[in-house]
C-alpha cells in the first residue's frame, strides 16, 4: 500500500510538472500526448487528472474545442 501512494505521488508530480508549460486555454496537450510522455495508459492519465480536480482542487482544465487538451487554469 505505501509503495502505491509513493508511486502514484510520484505520477501526480509529473503530470504537474508536463502542466507547467501548458497553462491557459490556448495551450493545451492532449491526454494522448500527456499519456505518452509519461508512458502510462490514456484511461489513467485521465482518471489521475480527474482526481486532481474533485480531490484536490487543482485548477485544471480541459477543452473539447480547438485546442483540445488539458491545461492549467
């Protein structure tokens, strides 16, 4: 159970870190590029962001206009 918390914080941690340079609407990255740069599954990445926002009340947006993507509020 510790070694999931340690990893999934470690997860979170780089989905922030890719988020920095994708702040506002008109820069977003697509859950499948997101997903690739962290080489983890498109459902995953979309469930951890997902999180991130009810959870934590992170602001982090999705568009499913031109540009689609996820980005920092």
């Amino acid at each position: 159970m510790e070694g999931e918390i340690g990893m999934k914080e470690g997860i979170v941690f780089k989905i922030l870190k890719v988020l920095q340079s994708h702040k506002g609407k008109n820069r977003p990255i697509t859950a499948r590029k997101l997903s690739a740069k962290l080489r983890l599954p498109e459902r995953q990445v979309r469930s951890l962001i997902s999180e991130l926002v009810t959870k934590e009340n992170l602001l982090i947006a999705s568009s499913v206009q031109k540009p689609f993507g996820f980005y920092l509020i």
